[in-house]
C-alpha cells in the first residue's frame, strides 16, 4: 500500500512515523505529487495559522477520494478561534471527513501515536476492500 503525506507544518511529527512505513513519499506542497500514484494521501497541518489556510486551499486542489487530514490546533486563544474556523471549513468542504483534529495541548509523543492510529487504520480499511 503506497501512501503520500503532503506536510503542511507538523513535519517533526512526521518524520518520527517515517520509519515505520516503507512505502510512503513526503512532501511540502502538492506541486509535484500525482494522486494517482498512491492508495491515498495523508495531509498534515496545525491549525489556527497560515498553515491550515494552506491546507484548506490544498483540499480545494485535490480530487481523491481518499484523503487523511491530521492536524492540531493551536495552544493560543487567537490561534484556537481561528482552529474553529478552519475546522468547520474542512468539515464544510469534506462533509465525509476522514481523520483527525487534535488538541494542541496534547503531548507530542500522543500526537505522534494518533498519526500512526490513523494511518494504520486507512491501510487496514483499504486492505479489507
């Protein structure tokens, strides 16, 4: 099963699951991934800045039907509001959502465990197709 993880910010998060999936690419924009190369694709983002605007502009360019969004909000009151925001605008764009908005406050090595959670939960989903 060959996945993408197009990193729009939480790259430390990412590249701590790196290694337990061989058959993954990752990158910082879509500009150079072709979705049909892959089973499905993984976006990371922290909301509550410009990096979930970026996602949200992402989601707009990307037509797959299997789409993973992880992302955590922001630990600022500013940043949480905008959190809100940007989460109701995925939801509203992928009413089917299919993945993860997590608490800021949450530790890393948790945030790190809920990626990998989600991930192996697609591949197993794909799998029993």
């Amino acid at each position: 099963m060959k996945f993408a993880i197009v990193s729009f910010g939480l790259r430390d998060i990412v590249n701590e699951i790196l290694p337990f999936y061989s058959h993954v690419d990752v990158f910082d924009s879509l500009d150079d991934v072709n979705v049909d190369d892959y089973d499905f694709i993984v976006f990371t983002s922290e909301l509550g800045g410009d990096n979930g605007d970026r996602l949200i502009s992402a989601i707009d360019n990307v037509a797959c039907e299997e789409l993973v969004i992880f992302c955590t909000t922001s630990t600022s009151l500013n940043g949480i509001l905008r959190s809100r925001t940007q989460a109701f605008e995925i939801v509203r764009k992928l009413p089917a959502f299919d993945g993860a908005i997590l608490s800021g406050f949450l530790d890393f090595e948790d945030k790190v465990e809920a990626l990998k959670m989600i991930i192996d939960d697609k591949i197993s989903h794909l799998a029993s197709k």
